[in-house]
C-alpha cells in the first residue's frame, strides 16, 4: 500500500469546501508516493453540512469516480493531521489504497454475513469500521453481533454526532450495494461501515479520558441501570464519600455540582479490571458512563448503562492531564510495534493487553516526543475521538490531533468526534479510538 491522499477544508459553503478539499487529493495522487487510483474513499462531514450530504457525495463521487466506495458519517468535529474543526462547518477525506477484493462495505441494507464465511469461500471479514446511530434500539447488542460476523471479533469506529440528521455514508461497487438497489448512499440510522480481511494489517488502540477519583468496588446489588449497593455498603452512600459532600446539610446545590462533574467507569463482571488498581489509571476494558440520577430512597446511583452484580465499578471525571499523558502513550505503542525493522512483517491480528490489535508480535523501546523510526510505514490513520475531547479539553485548538501528529509523524489522518467511540464490541465514551494502516501486511 501506497501513503492515503488525503483532503480537508472549512467554507460555509459545503461545494467550495469539497473542491479545496478535491485540489489537494489531486495534488497528492500525482506524487509517486501516493496512491494514484484508490477505489476507496471515507468521507467525514461536520453537523453544519448534514443537510447537504446527498448533493456533496454526489459531487465528489463525479469529481473522483475512480473512488466506487464510500463510507463515512457526521460529527459535531472532524479531523485531519494536526488539526480539527469543531463546531464549525467543514469536512474530511481520506482516500484508501486497499485492494477491492480486501475490503466490503455494508449497510443495513446490504449487512456483512451473519456468520464469517470459512476460509475460500470468498471475503471474509477480519475486522470493521463501523459507524453508527445512537438512537438504534439494543446497539450494544448489535455490536456484538457486528464483531461476532469479524475473524478477530474487532471493531472500531464511533456513533453520529449531529445537532441535525445523524447520516451515514455507504456506497458500494459503482454506486451500488447487492441488496441495495435504489439506495441512494446516504442513510440515516443503524450501522455502516466498512469491513476487512485479513490482508489488510492494522494497529488499533484506544485512549481513555477519565482518571479515578476513588477506589475500585465490586457491584452488589444492581437493578436495570441502577446501582444499589458497592462492596456491600448503599451505592449513594459510596459516592457521597468519595466526593466528600453531604445532601442532608440544607443546601444540596455544592453536592449536586460534583455529582454532575462525575461520571462511572463500568467494568464487565468476570474481566479483571486492568489499570486502576495497577496506576490508578484506567485501563481499556473500562466503560465509562453518565451518572442520570440518585435513588434517595433506596440509596442508589443510576447510570447511563444496564448493570448487574459481579461488575466492577470506579467514580472518575475528566481529567486533561491525564487524557494528555494516554494519549500519548497509545501512540509511542503503535510506534512501537512499527519500529523493529528486524521485525518480519506479520499480519494482523493478535489481541493484546491494552485493547488493540498487535501487527508483529513484540516492541521495542521508543519516546512519544521522537520522530517515528518505522520498519513498516503507516499509510494512513483514522481518529475517532469523543465529542467531549475535542477542542479546548485538550488545552487549546487542535491540541489533540498536534500530539498525535507529534508522536506520529506527518502521516495522513482523517476522523471525526463522535458521539460514543467503538472498539473491540464495546461502545466507549470520553476515548479515543486510534487505528493506523501499516504497509506491508
């Protein structure tokens, strides 16, 4: 594979946007390093073109008609290398140098398989780029189907992010889909993406956003989506002491103030957790959620999330350095597993301890500040990173996206902020997703 063109831009008009994001895919194409005739491309668009998004892929799908395969969604931000647009009104493309026959893309009117095909019997899905609707009923169960229909069980991506239409973009095979038929590309709910095999090599990791402010208890009494009980002791009782605050001193509003600052880390009953009791830190198997309200009558804690006993649970709140400090962490990794020229080339996947997908078995030493020394070159990245990351959380304008670049190197990148990150077949929040495609898989 070839580096990924790629193009992004910001006008308030979607058309001059796409032709200043056209002029430099064109431009990239005709360097040697590039890849000249991509058939695949991923298309990112801020909330502000939501209602245009059928008359842009149209244009670009004139303007590029070598690129027969779209996939992409909305966010309130989109991404490229060392810069973000947030909250205003832009776009991101990247184009793919994949081989059509290793690739898929699907939609809820042309799905992957429900069971990966055995080896020989045509394409069959590695992992998946997924985007999808946070509205769709029972996601959480449609992920883990989505990753059940994958060899390795991976997926990454995130969910629409829209003030207005939450719109997917699926287009396949000259315009169509088998099953598609008349569709037009743009589609709004359930999920999309793009699948693929196992010759087509990645390295994924996800960054957490959130540090604990207090220790690590087991679930032990739950009912639906509320907790009753910590280790024993009333749920609520639990919080107001790891926040220090009372709500039977006459004036509640101090308390409720920090309840709203504080969120719940959620681990799966049965998976040790990873980091917190290591680093006080979390690690990638935690999921953090909202906190939706207080039970005064029971003394529990409702979350934005179904819980049941034996599930391990942490309160936190964002936390910049900490956001700051993993970030560049996952990226020194990936580099990491790149570096090792003595290294043969291996093709993913083999799972690993921090939540991603290991591209050569073993690393060697590397800091997140030095310029990427790769064996194998990275040909593109895609970021997908929580809404709440973006922008100021990061201590300035495309502060996020500057230490990837950092850590990185100038390889192309496009991605969007999500309203909730997807990887492995968990829905994250307040993370960040980062995949890279690695020559040579």
């Amino acid at each position: 594979m070839k580096l990924f063109p790629t193009g992004h831009a910001t006008h308030p008009q979607w058309r001059m946007a796409a032709a200043l994001a056209l002029a430099q895919l064109r431009a990239q194409m005709a360097l040697p390093g590039y890849a000249s005739a991509p058939t695949l491309g991923l298309l990112y668009i801020t909330d502000h073109y939501a209602s245009e998004a059928q008359a842009l892929l149209d244009y670009l799908s004139g303007e590029l008609p070598e690129v027969t395969d779209w996939s992409g969604t909305v966010g309130v931000g989109v991404s490229a290398n060392n810069a973000e647009y947030f909250d205003e009104p832009a776009l991101s493309v990247m184009l793919l140098d994949v081989p059509a026959d290793q690739y898929r893309v699907f939609s809820g009117v042309a799905p992957l398989p429900a069971h990966a095909p055995r080896p020989g019997a045509g394409f069959v899905a590695h992992t998946a780029l997924v985007h999808a609707d946070g509205h769709t009923p029972e996601l959480a169960e449609l992920l883990t189907e989505m990753a059940a229909r994958t060899e390795s069980g991976y997926l990454f991506g995130g969910l629409c992010a829209s003030r207005t239409a939450s719109v997917q973009f699926a287009v396949g095979g000259d315009g169509n889909m088998a099953g598609q038929g008349g569709a037009s590309g743009v589609f709004d709910g359930g999920l999309s993406g793009v699948a693929f095999d196992a010759g087509v090599a990645l390295v994924s990791r996800v960054t957490q956003g959130c540090q604990p402010v207090g220790a690590l208890h087991t679930i032990t009494a739950a009912q639906d989506n509320v907790v009753l009980a910590l280790d024993g002791e009333p749920a609520l009782d639990v919080l107001l002491d790891t926040l220090q605050v009372s709500l039977d001193n006459g004036d509640p509003q101090p308390a409720l103030r920090k309840v709203r600052a504080t969120l719940a880390g959620l681990v799966s009953a049965g998976e040790q957790p990873q980091g917190q009791r290591r680093t006080g830190h979390f690690g990638t198997d935690t999921r953090v959620r909202h906190i939706v309200g207080l039970d005064g009558s029971r003394r529990g804690v409702a979350l934005a999330d179904q819980v049941e006993p034996g599930m391990h649970l942490a309160f936190c709140q964002r936390n910049v350095a900490a956001a700051r400090a993993d970030l560049m962490r996952i990226c020194a990794e990936i580099r990491e597993e790149l570096s090792p020229e003595e290294l043969e080339p291996a093709p993913l996947v083999s799972s690993d301890t921090q939540g991603g997908l290991a591209a050569a078995p073993g690393a060697s030493s590397g800091h997140a500040g030095a310029p990427p020394q790769t064996g194998r070159p990275i040909c593109g990245a895609i970021y997908v990173s929580c809404s709440g990351r973006g922008g100021p959380h990061f201590g300035g304008p495309s502060a996020e996206l500057q230490i990837v670049r950092h850590a990185l190197g100038d390889v192309p990148l496009a991605g969007f902020f999500a309203g909730g990150e997807i990887a492995h077949h968990h829905l994250y929040g307040y993370t960040g997703v980062l995949t890279v495609f690695v020559a040579g898989g």
